[in-house]
C-alpha cells in the first residue's frame, strides 16, 4: 500500500514536472532568401554573417548584431531556409551524407545565436532557464524547440539524435558551438561536401592545441583537458576501436590522434600523467570589444 501510495506521488510530480517545462517552440517569422537556390541547401547568407560579426578568437559581437536590424532579419531568412527544408523532409537538396551533416551543425550553431539574440544581453545560456531548472541549461538546451525541415526539435535532440547518433564522428564536438567560453570557436568558414572533413580535421587540431583546453604540466604530472572530453568520452573512445588504435591511454590516445605533429609529441613525453578535468565555463561567448557591452566579461 505505502509502495503504491509513493509511486502514485511520484507519478504526480514527474507529471508536474512535465508539465511546467513542457516544451516552447520558437518559430521563425520570415522567409528564405529571395536567392536561395531551388536545388540545394545554400549557407551563404549565415557564412556572410559570421564573417561580419565572429571576432579572430571565435567570440561573436552580440550587442552590434542586436543593434544590426538587416543582420537580425538575415539570420532569421536563413533559419526560414533551415525551418522548411532538411536532409529528413527533403533529401534531393542534399548531395551526400557531408552536406547532410553540414545542415545540422550549421543550423544548430544558427539557432544558438538566435537563442542568444533573442534573450540578449545574457551573461550565460544558463541564465535562460526553464520554470523548474533542476539541470543546468535545461531551458536553453531542452525546452526551447526550433523548427528544422517543419519539425520542431531541442538543440539536445540535434546534438544527440541527428547528430551524434547518424554520423558518429567525435569531431563535431569540435564545432558546435554553445555560446560558452569553454564551447569550440566559432568559425566564419561554412563549407560543404568533400571540403566538410577539411573544416573538421582542422577544428580539431586547432581546439587541442589551445591551452585552455589542453594542458600538459610537467612539473605536477598532470594533463588538464575540456570537460567536454569527459561529457563525451564514449564518442572519442570508440573512434579509436573503429580504427583499430590503442585506447590504453584513453582520451589522451584521442587527443594525439587529432593534434598536431609537436602537441603529439609532447603528450608522447608525458606517460603515467594525472588526466584531470577542467571546469567549464559558461559565460556568454560575447566579444570583448563589442560597444564594451560584454555580460560574459568574467571569462579568464
């Protein structure tokens, strides 16, 4: 009886649960670019924009975006583009699985910037929460749904069921972007087909190299890495199976596979080290000299 009596309760508040956080969709109100192509999906319009507003580091000028009323309603014909078609509601647009794959990263980093946009100034996406926030970026991440190919979706959902889930290549943690200090750079390059896997190799070397989030201490014997490394170790650990490479050491082994020649070496020359986690930080990605309004500021 007391058995029952505590599932009933339990059911009660998952379902109050669900209920206060039940899921927001966001549409967008506008059209496709006059230009976009009939035949295929085009990223020009996106890639001109981030070329216009990502700083040298990958930080992105919000406060001048959110004051650009033309660049606030270009981004948004972009995501017209992406709400009506996708790779699942129209296949013919999408001449191989690399530009398939280049949709949903592209679409994902877009609609983060919207997100950012529409809540701007925002010290963290973790500022934007859901009425119960029982984990952090619940809200941003999870209740919030965006229209892909007439399906409204979380960027969780994109992330791990379109995503990770259909391409498994562990580089693509290397750009989708959070909006996070601690989130890969953003990068203004948009390519796609054969190009993509160039973008990639390339993100990921540069993204290992960066102290932040590689670090090897030879004095304390210690290797210090991104948490994301952590969050998605699987990913890292089974492309080392695939290709039949030694996981003996295992996210570092990843990491020497990805750097570059001299960050290889050095990790060759560090053995036995202590493999630790850095803490994430989460301030907004906001660039530093954007019209000195920069909520994330405190970022080291």
């Amino acid at each position: 009886m007391i058995l029952a009596v505590g599932l009933g309760v339990a059911a009660i508040a998952l379902g109050a649960f669900a209920y206060v956080n039940r899921p927001r969709r966001v549409p967008v109100d506008a059209v496709p670019p006059a230009e976009f192509p009939g035949d295929r999906f085009a990223h020009d319009v996106f890639e001109t924009l981030l070329r216009r507003f990502v700083a040298a580091d990958g930080s992105i000028a919000y406060q001048r975006w959110s004051e650009d009323k033309q660049s606030v309603e270009q981004l948004h014909a972009y995501l017209a583009a992406v709400s009506r078609f996708s790779p699942e509601n129209s296949p013919d647009r999408f001449a191989s699985k690399a530009d398939e794959l280049a949709y949903w990263i592209y679409a994902y980093n877009a609609y983060v910037i919207k997100s950012v946009l529409d809540h701007w100034p925002v010290a963290s996406v973790t500022d934007v929460k859901a009425p119960l926030e029982l984990v952090k970026g619940l809200g941003f991440f999870f209740r919030l749904r965006y229209p892909f190919g007439g399906r409204y979706l979380s960027l969780l959902a994109v992330e791990n069921n379109r995503i990770r889930r259909n391409f498994r290549d562990p580089r693509i943690h290397f750009v989708l972007s959070c909006a996070s200090g601690s989130c890969p750079a953003v990068r203004p390059a948009l390519p796609t087909g054969d190009a993509l896997d160039a973008l990639l190799a390339e993100a990921a070397a540069d993204f290992v190299s960066n102290p932040r989030n590689v670090f090897i201490d030879h004095d304390e014997q210690r290797i210090a890495v991104s948490r994301i490394f952590k969050w998605y170790k699987s990913d890292f650990l089974n492309e080392l199976r695939l290709r039949g490479l030694s996981a003996e050491r295992g996210i570092v082994d990843y990491i020497r596979l990805v750097a570059p020649a001299s960050l290889a070496s050095e990790l060759s020359k560090a053995p036995g080290y202590e493999l630790v986690y850095r803490d994430y930080d989460w301030a907004v990605n906001a660039a530093a000299d954007d019209h000195g309004n920069n909520p994330g500021a405190s970022r080291p």
